[in-house]
C-alpha cells in the first residue's frame, strides 16, 4: 500500500471533492513527477474545480538509516477571472482550506487507529509525530488554476535485513 492511496481515499469521501471517475467527476490526479504535474495541468481546461494533484516520484532525503520520503500534493482551484486579483487570492485560499481539511482528516483517522489499536495498512506506515509539512502557494498554471503545494515528508526506516539469496558468495581467493 501507499501513501496516495489515503489521499485518493480522502478525495472519494470529502463532499467538495467526491472523486469518482466512473461517472465522470474525477478529482485526484496521480502524476510520476513535477514535469507530469505541468503537463496535467495544460489538460485541467475542463476538469472540476477543486482536484488533487499528487506525485508518485520517489524522492527525499536525511540520514542514511533513517530517509525521510517526500509526498508534493497539490491542492488546485480554478480562478473564476484570470485577470482579477481578488479571483486568484480567494481560489489560493480556497485550496488552503481544502488542504487543512486534508490534514486533519489525516490526523484524527491516524490518531482514532493508534488508539482503538486498529492502526493497519496505509495508516500504518505514517509516523505523523516525525512527520513535517511545508506549505506554498502556486498558480497561475495553465487555464486559470491556484492552489496550495503541500510537501509532507515522513520518515520512513530502511528495512536493513540482508537476505542471503539475493547475493552470490565471494570467493576467498583459494582454488
């Protein structure tokens, strides 16, 4: 399992978002880095306001034993005027709230499974008291789109187990 399937998760149950693209309302997006977000965005014209970007690129850093991996989720609205200051502010607050909404859905899921010692799954793998987050808005992009860059970062332990069978045995140099 992994972490965009508890973001894509919440998109099919908060009501503003309701992804479901069997009937044509699709609101999250998976792209594989920040050149696919780009190139996704050209393609949002049409698309329902607000959606979710998230990138499946593996990438981080931090202490070898202990790496932390990045998650960017994009949060977007579309701009109701593209020339109008105002329009721009209100849809980057919008996808700000949206964003909050995220987070603390996130948190008190999180939290209920810890305590009800349920916690299995995607949940499972977040340590949230190592995790951190930083903000920035975005936009313009293509087509009149604002919105909040959330970059969650979460700890994730190297599993250091050296399994035999996936090495062949040196020779010690004696024939």
């Amino acid at each position: 399992m992994t972490f965009h399937t508890i973001v894509r998760q919440w998109c099919k149950i908060y009501k503003p978002m309701l992804d479901n693209e069997h009937n044509g309302n699709r609101r999250f997006y998976l792209t594989d880095s920040q050149e696919g977000t780009v190139e996704l965005t050209k393609k949002l014209a049409n698309e329902f306001s607000p959606c979710v970007l998230m990138e499946s690129a593996v990438e981080g850093g931090g202490p070898v034993k202990r790496p932390a991996r990045n998650y960017p989720i994009t949060f977007l609205v579309r701009a109701r005027d593209m020339s109008d200051g105002d329009a721009a502010a209100e849809a980057k607050e919008e996808a700000w709230y949206h964003c909050q909404k995220f987070l603390t859905w996130l948190i008190v899921n999180h939290d209920r499974e810890l305590a009800e010692d349920k916690l299995d799954g995607d949940f499972a793998r977040i340590n949230l008291d190592d995790a951190s987050i930083d903000i920035t808005s975005v936009g313009p992009l293509l087509n009149g789109w604002y919105g909040v860059l959330l970059q969650f970062d979460r700890d994730e332990p190297l599993n250091l187990c050296i399994d035999e069978d996936d090495y062949i045995e040196e020779d010690d140099g004696e024939e």
